[in-house]
C-alpha cells in the first residue's frame, strides 16, 4: 500500500506589480494596507494580473531603481515569499504609505507559479 504524501498549505498574499517585484528583489522592506493584520510568518507573493503603470514610472523617478521593461514583469502567480515580522501603523521606511504595514523581511525571488490570487491572505497548496 503506498502512502498519500499530503500536501502543505501556506499563505500568499496578492499584490500588484511592480510592488511584488520590489518586495521580492529586497527593494520595499513593507506592504502598505488598509488593514491590519496580526499573521506574522513565511509568507508567499502573488503579483496580481493588474499592472500599476503609474506607480513604475513613480519608482524609476522618485526612487531611481532600474526596473525591467513592463512586458518582462510576471503577472497572475507566485514570484518569491517573504516573512512578515510586524505590523505597523508608523514607520520611518521610504516605501510607508499606510495607513498599515506590514513589515517584511528574508524576501527572496521563486520560480514563476501561475495562480489565480484572491483578496487578503489565502492558502496555496505547496
């Protein structure tokens, strides 16, 4: 009889480009949000199938990182994980906008996974 291996679950969360890209790449050490949470762990990045436009050319102005072309950006799945630490409502980072944060660290890029995301933390089968 062979054993069925289950499969572990962790949280993702979804965010749009480029903001997934900079958390991922150890750009934006926060996640701005509108709500507070009080998760604190590994956390799986989603980039969300919607692309900012505004807010590449705002980086590459303000804050003169070189970003890839927008059509090279991953969109719709898993591109990295970060742990979440904090959660805040004041921060001295550049990357705060409130009126909550949450406080990354560890982020590192993953291979691409296509996933369809959802709104707040969800679980992906890993």
């Amino acid at each position: 009889m062979s054993e069925v291996k289950k499969k572990k679950t962790s949280k993702a969360l979804s965010i749009r480009q480029p903001w997934a890209y900079l958390i991922v790449n150890r750009y934006k050490d926060i996640e701005n949000r509108s709500w507070s949470t009080s998760f604190r762990g590994k956390v799986l990045i989603h980039a969300g199938k919607k692309f900012e436009t505004e807010a590449y050319y705002y980086v590459l102005k303000k804050h003169k990182i070189s970003l890839p072309p927008i059509e090279e950006f991953e969109l719709g799945g898993i591109v990295g994980e970060a742990e979440i630490v904090d959660c805040v409502e004041k921060s001295k980072s550049k990357w705060f906008g409130g009126p909550y944060g949450f406080v990354l660290k560890n982020a590192k890029r993953k291979r691409f996974i296509p996933l369809k995301g959802q709104l707040g933390f969800f679980n992906v089968e890993v």
